[in-house]
C-alpha cells in the first residue's frame, strides 16, 4: 500500500458521504433514464424512495434502481463499497476502525486495487473526506484516475488555461479571442460539480505565472462566475480581485462576461458582480490604485467610470473616495469637494499625485514636463501624444521605463536619434540593460533578449517603415545581458535529452521573429544545458544520432557553429527515445528542435515512449518543436506526455516547463 493519507472515516465522514449519495440517487430517480421504463408500473413506488437511501435500499424495486444507477456510474464494485462503509459505520473500536479503513482502502480506493471502485466520485464531494494515497508517485497533478497517460478532463483544463487550446498543439504567437468551442474541458467539469476546483486552477496559473496567455483564465473565471452552482459563483467572484491584478484584466473579465451573457434577457450587474468589482476597488492600495486610473483608462470597451457607477461601488476609506470622485466627476469635481476640506495624510498623498498627473495633461512646456515626469516617476501612458514627440521627454521617461518596455522600442529610439552614439543616454541605457541587479528585477529570460537583440540588429521594423544603425555598444551590452540573464531560469530538476536538426535551411528563420532557427536551436540548446545539471546534447546526423559538443561554457556564436556543421537528414523523432532506451540513460523529457520539413518516423511515438517508460520506470515525455512549420506536428495523441510546437518563442519555453513538471 502505497500509505494512507487518511486511516479513519468518522460518523461525520460517512454522513456526508450517505448525504452526497442520497442527493445523486433522488436526481437519478427523477431523471428520464432507461431504468424508468422498466419500472413504470410500480412508479408510485419508487418515486418517495428518492427521501432515504436506507428505504430505497430495502425495496426490492429500489435495489434494482440503486444497481442501475451504479452501472451508470461505470463501475457495479460502488455497491460493495458502499456496503462496505456502512458496515464500517457499526464499529467503536479505534483499532477496528483503523484496520476496517485500510481494508476499505486497499480493496476499493487503492490504484493496485483488485475491486477499485468510483475513486473519482465516491469521496470527493465533500473534500476532506478523501481516503487516497499521498505517495502514488504514478499519478500526476492533472490525471484523472485509471491510466496516468490518459488525457483527463482536468489535463485538458490545464492546457486551455495555459494557452488556449485543449489540444497537445502549441502555435506560437498565436492570439485569438476564446470562445465556448475551445473550452469543452472547462464545461464538462462545471458541470460535474467540480466548479471551485476550476476556480483554485486558474488561480495557481494566473498567479504562479503558469499561463503563456492571460485570456483563457479571464474567459474560465467570467464563465464560473455565471454557473447555476452557487458555490462555483461564489468562489469565482472572491477570485476576481486576486487573478486580476491590473485594470487591463478586469476590463477583460467584464467584457468575457458580457459575452457570454448575449442573446440572454438578463444583464450581468448582479449584486455579486458588484460586489466583487466593488472590493477589487477598495482592496488597493490608494497610491497603486491612483496610478492605475491613470495609466489604465479604458479596455475592451469598459472605462472606470462604467466599473464604478454600474457597480454602485462605496468607497471603503476616503482615499479610495477621492480616487473615485476623480474617475466619475474629474479633477474639476475633486477639486469643488476638497478645496477646504480638512484631509488625512494618506489623501493629501493622493490628491497631490493626481494634481500632477492634471497639471501634466495641460502643460505646453517641455522643462516642466521633463521635471514632473522624473519627480513622480510619470509613465508615457500618462502623457499627451504631443509630449511624445519631444526627444527630452523620452530620455526622461527611459530612465525608470520597465527594462522589457525598454528592450521592445530600442530600435525606435535609435532611429528618432533620441538614443544616439557616445551619448549619455545611450550609455546609461546599456548600463541598465546589462545590469544583473535590473535584469534580476524585471525577470528577463534570456530568450527574450535574443528576440530583442535580434530584432534591433535587423535595422529595421517587420514592417519596414522605420529603419536605423544599429549601435555597436547597444549590441554589446544586449549580448552582456544574454548570459547574464541565465540566472533568471530556475531549473526544473528533470533529466532533459535535447535533439537537433538545423542542418537543411540555414537561412531560414522563426516565424514572427528575426532569429534564424540554427541560432534559436543554438539558444534554446544553451537554456538546458546552462540551467539543467542533467542535460544531453544529441544532433540528427545522415539518418542517425549523434552526441553534440554543445556545452554550458559556449557562447551562442560557438554552439551554433556546433549544430549547423553536422549534416542532417529526415527528422524522426523516435530516435532520441530509441537511443536513450538502447544506452540504458533515464529520461524525463525528450525535446526535438527541428527546421526540416521531412518528418519520418521509423516506429511509432507513443509506443517508443511508452517502451522508455517501462525500461526506464521514468514519467518521460516528448516535445516535437518544429521551429518553422506552422499546423506541421505528430499526429493527434490520447497520451498526455506528447506535444507539438509550431514555431518558436517565449511562450514555447513556458509550455515545456509546465509539461516537465506535469502541471499540463
């Protein structure tokens, strides 16, 4: 046995467990299903037994209702088990009871049990009443019970959570607006009851930083939100203020709401709803909230000024009322209401930080701009398109401008010469970009400044129209940043075997991007072995694999050099799996980066997967990362520990991370 997470089942237990069952056993009964016809004749009969499950059990008609239901269930051991509780409901003994519950558990709960019975609905409902294994290291945290590869419902939940879809497809760069068709998954388990489970789902993805895209969780929450199950609701609503952390996200959550609401006579401004859109107001932080307001004025069609009248927001303290007064009635209303009002500290705050921000939109001089913006740390979303056209302006802004906002308008601001060579500015911008302390703030991970560097090396933008010289010093400090940036990947502590072939286009390039695929191969490759301590290289070689020399102390320019150089041929993805089971290595995740077209496969994924896995006794899994195809992927798979890449970015990385540590 595998270890109890729980040895007793106590009267309150097995109560709520009878409860739960009764309720499903009267929804059963009311139900139009087949069993119904058999006994028509005798209706009378067995429609009160939905009252009690004990009275249901002595009827000979509801036995044969009880027995019916249960094989709906897909599993006819639920009878003995439930036997088998009710007889343990008889016992006093604390050591009867102890060995009652394991027999319990080893001949019905077990996954190794001889009789396993509805492990995924006999205990669940009431959450703490779960009698299950805490060591079953077989099981991951998005199986469902039976084979630990079977794609689960809530598998598919994560992957949608994660970025959009329920498929084992990734498309990079890919963004489109989410729709019920692409949630199936996420149906399916409201439906089930199993809303609040839903709820912490999205949560941990929003908040851990699991999700490539935020969309599918604002989508997720807004649908939970308008479940018929009160808990659900409930659950979502409190949700609101923690998976929304910015105005852009609840604008968002609003608009997926009013959707989903179309076509319905009702609207969506409910007392929930203007309760939780209330709280996520009161709950800020004054100053955080007052620079939000006026960053973020207006998405998906929702201003402030909407969120708060429609959901007859009370301020919870006269900071927050200030910040309200402001949004609904204007600087001119604040100023009528606190002219000669005797305020507090944390007002007074407030209320000279929006000054600022009124004094800022009306002023025509640039020195005063400049001044204002370095004092009170202003943001360009807070000016006029007039102040943007001031090089000043900008050199002040790029002072304190978030280092990933920085890296994206590089090239503009070479070209409008604000950034121009031997300048002060230029320099101090390299000194930032190239900073551990700043690049250790921001996150930045080191594909992001390949994506950034390259991009500006390019000269010009994807649409041609502004063009400039790339500074030498800029390049030098970004490529500075690349290795140093290393430091911001945690590892995964998985045993990795990374597969090559860039060998048949060198010219060719990332979709959407700048990088040539031999260079994303070669960074990609350097991320692993930099950052995991068990890493193999191996490189496609003439129809064969070869080890690469790739190491952690390489730069890009050498490890690129390495891939390229070795003549590749048709990319089959068994292989790797083939030579890690032939050479007796263990591991957990197989990549493939590939830029050729030539998919064969001399044997079949899944099975060469599975034949590691029973060697190795490892949960392996594979990635196939085709760096230029877009829709070009292995075929469509029931086993969870295969993907497909189309093309190649940031989010890429994030989608194998969560699939190594088996959150998808």
């Amino acid at each position: 046995m595998n270890g109890l997470s729980r040895t007793t089942l106590d009267h309150q237990d097995t109560k709520r467990i009878r409860d739960a069952w009764k309720s499903r056993i009267h929804n059963f009964i009311q139900s139009p299903l087949p069993w119904k016809k058999i006994t028509r004749h005798r209706i009378n009969e067995a429609s009160p037994l939905g009252e009690s499950l004990e009275t249901l059990l002595s009827q000979k008609h509801g036995q044969k209702a009880f027995r019916d239901f249960l094989k709906s269930e897909y599993c006819e051991e639920n009878l003995d088990f439930w036997f088998a509780c009710q007889e343990f409901k008889t016992f006093d003994s604390q050591g009867e009871l102890t060995r009652r519950a394991a027999r319990i558990y080893e001949e019905f709960i077990s996954a190794e049990s001889p009789r396993q019975a509805f492990s995924s609905i006999a205990m669940e409902p009431s959450g703490s009443t779960t009698i299950a294994s805490s060591n079953n290291h077989t099981q991951n945290s998005t199986g469902g019970g039976g084979c630990p590869w079977e794609v689960s419902e809530k598998a598919r939940l994560c992957r949608f959570l994660c970025y959009g879809s329920e498929g084992d497809i990734y498309t990079a760069r890919e963004e489109g607006r989410v729709s019920m068709e692409s949630a199936v998954a996420l149906l399916s388990l409201l439906q089930e009851g199993r809303g609040a489970e839903v709820v912490e789902e999205i949560k941990r993805f929003t908040q851990d930083e699991r999700a490539v895209r935020l969309g599918p969780s604002f989508f997720a929450l807004a649908l939970c939100t308008q479940h018929s199950e009160l808990k659900t609701r409930q659950a979502a609503f409190k949700a609101l203020k923690e998976v929304c952390r910015d105005p852009a996200h609840l604008f968002s959550v609003i608009q997926y709401k009013k959707e989903l609401k179309e076509g319905m006579k009702c609207g969506i401004w409910g007392r929930a709803l203007r309760k939780a859109v209330s709280d996520w107001y009161n709950e800020q932080d004054a100053m955080s909230l007052a620079a939000a307001v006026t960053k973020c004025k207006q998405r998906e069609g929702w201003s402030h000024q909407d969120l708060l009248r429609l959901a007859h927001t009370k301020p919870a303290n006269e900071a927050i009322a200030l910040i309200s007064k402001y949004v609904t009635k204007g600087w001119k209303g604040v100023q009528l209401a606190y002219a000669d009002k005797e305020n507090s500290e944390e007002v007074v705050k407030v209320l000279s930080y929006l000054e600022v921000v009124e004094k800022v939109k009306h002023s025509c001089d640039e020195t005063e701009v400049i001044n204002l913006i370095e004092e009170h740390k202003l943001e360009r979303e807070q000016l006029l398109t007039d102040h943007l056209k001031s090089k000043q302006v900008w050199r002040a802004l790029l002072k304190e401008m978030p280092l990933q906002s920085v890296l994206r308008i590089l090239g503009r601001m070479t070209s409008n010469k604000i950034l121009e060579p031997g300048g002060s500015e230029t320099q101090a911008v390299c000194d930032r970009i190239q900073s551990e302390t700043a690049l250790k703030k921001a996150k930045i991970h080191p594909f992001s400044i390949l994506l950034a560097s390259e991009n500006y090396k390019r000269g010009q933008g994807y649409q041609g129209k502004t063009k400039w010289e790339p500074d030498s010093s800029i390049l030098k400090a970004m490529d500075s940043a690349f290795y140093k940036s290393f430091m911001n990947v945690e590892p995964v502590g998985k045993r990795f075997v990374v597969a090559v072939d860039v060998s048949t286009s060198l010219s060719s390039v990332v979709p959407g991007t700048s990088i040539s695929t031999a260079v994303a191969a070669a960074a990609i490759t350097m991320i692993f072995a930099r950052t995991e301590a068990d890493t193999q290289v191996l490189a496609y070689s003439e129809g064969a694999l070869v080890p690469c020399t790739v190491s952690a102390d390489m730069t890009l320019a050498q490890a690129t050099v390495e891939l390229v150089k070795i003549p590749g041929g048709s990319t089959d993805c068994t292989l790797p799996i083939i030579w890690a089971t032939e050479n007796g290595k263990t591991v957990d995740m197989f990549i493939i980066l590939t830029n050729n077209p030539l998919w064969a496969f001399t044997a079949s994924p899944v099975e060469s997967l599975q034949k590691h896995r029973q060697k190795s006794g490892a949960n392996s899994k594979l990635v196939m990362c085709g760096l230029t195809s877009i829709g070009h992927t292995i075929a469509d798979t029931e086993d969870r520990g295969l993907m497909s890449i189309c093309g190649f970015d940031l989010g890429a990385l994030s989608v194998i991370r969560n699939l190594a540590q088996d959150l998808i």
